[in-house]
C-alpha cells in the first residue's frame, strides 16, 4: 500500500507568515491527491485535488504544487482562521485512499 | 447544496456489530458519486474506511476490509456501514461523506461510537 508522509507534524507560526507543509508519497500518485483542512470538532474541509486545484470558495492565499511523490501546500499570509490541521490524501481510483498524519498549525 | 447526516447507536459493546446510516438530502443519491465513510479516534488522524459507487462495488481500506461492509439503498436515499465484530481500537468519530473522484467535497458532522461493555 502507498503511504503518505507529511513533514512536520506540527508548525508554529504567526499571523502574516508564509508557511509550507509538505506531503510524501511512497510511490507515485500521479496528481491524485488533496489537501484539506480540519478546525476542532469539526469535519474536514476540502482545499485542494488534483494536488494544485482551488476548490470553488477557497481563498487564494492557499496554493498547493507537486506531483508523483512530492506535493506542497502553501498559505501565503497566514490569517487567524488558517490555524487548523491540515491533512494531504491520496484519492488515486484504482487504490485505497489513504490521508497523511496531519500537521497542526498553531500560533 | 447536498448535506448528509449520520445516525446510529452511539455505544456499542465489544465483538458486536457496529451499525451507522447516512442520510442523503439536497441531492440524489444515484447520483455518479462514491458515497463513502472515514473516521478519527479522538486526537488522532483520518482513517479511510471505504466507499461505494452509485452503480459499482465497494471499496475498502485493506486493514479493515475483513470486518466491514458498506451498502447503499437508493430507495431510502442513504447508505451504510458496518462494522463486525468491533474492539475498543473502532472506538472514533465517523463520518459519512461524498466523493467525487476529485477528493471528498461533502461530509456529515460526524457521529461519536464509543466500544465498551
């Protein structure tokens, strides 16, 4: 089964800040994969598929890039709502689905 | 806007037969999605359980394919799951969720199970 790595698991930052969370895959995925963002007691929300795709009403300081192994989601000024954790997913159909372990982006 | 809503015993005993539905409304359920199902122990990550397509077989994560099963009833417009026999380890919130091939757009809110005697 592919896994998938995220890097770091947990990130400090402040409000303005640019900030990167990485994600790895144990083989290549293609583009298949997308980003959500999870606030506490809440369910995920989507961000981005096809690894660099906005999804409709998501704001545009959230960008993402990669394919194959190596993707990246990026948060260009950090904004108070943004401190959440954020999972990357493999969503290849031809295999299971498999999440990332999160990175927790606190203040 | 689709909304979906789980529903089920929120307490189940060990080695029984853990048993979750999910509502669709504000769409069809026959529509060309993959109706599917995740859960979280608490403080913990995602884990993928699997999903159904609207006119195909299930698919499921391969770790926890021996005890589940996840079914759809279109008549009733909602879909489910579940889980045989259960351990204290199945204790999490689930969540139901739609997939459009694209990664999951739509989810329920969650519902608590909680594995105890």
């Amino acid at each position: 089964d592919i896994q998938m790595t995220q890097s770091p698991s947990t990130l400090s930052a402040s409000v303005g800040d640019r900030v990167t969370i990485t994600c790895r895959a144990s083989q290549s995925i293609n583009i298949w994969l997308a980003w959500y963002q999870q606030k506490p007691g809440k369910a995920p929300k989507l961000l981005i598929y096809e690894a660099s795709t906005l999804e409709s009403g998501v704001p545009s300081r959230f960008s993402a890039s990669g394919s194959g192994t190596e993707f990246s989601l990026t948060i260009s000024s950090l904004q108070p709502d943004d401190f959440a954790t954020y999972y990357c997913q493999k969503y290849s159909p031809y295999s299971p689905y498999t999440f990332g372990q999160g990175t927790k982006l606190e203040i | 806007q689709v909304q979906l809503q789980e529903s089920g015993p929120g307490l189940v005993k060990p080695s029984q037969t853990l048993s979750l539905t999910c509502t669709v409304s504000g769409g069809s359920i026959s529509e060309r999605y993959y109706w599917s199902w995740i859960r979280q122990p608490a403080g913990k990550g995602l884990e993928w359980i699997g999903r159904i397509y609207t006119t195909g077989s299930p698919d499921y994560n391969p770790a926890l394919k021996s005890r589940v099963t996840i079914s759809l009833d279109m008549s009733k417009s909602h879909f489910s799951l579940k889980v045989s026999p259960v351990t204290a380890a199945d204790t999490a919130v689930y969540y139901c969720a739609r997939d459009g091939g694209f990664g999951i757009d739509h989810w329920g809110q969650g519902t608590l199970v909680t594995v105890s005697s």
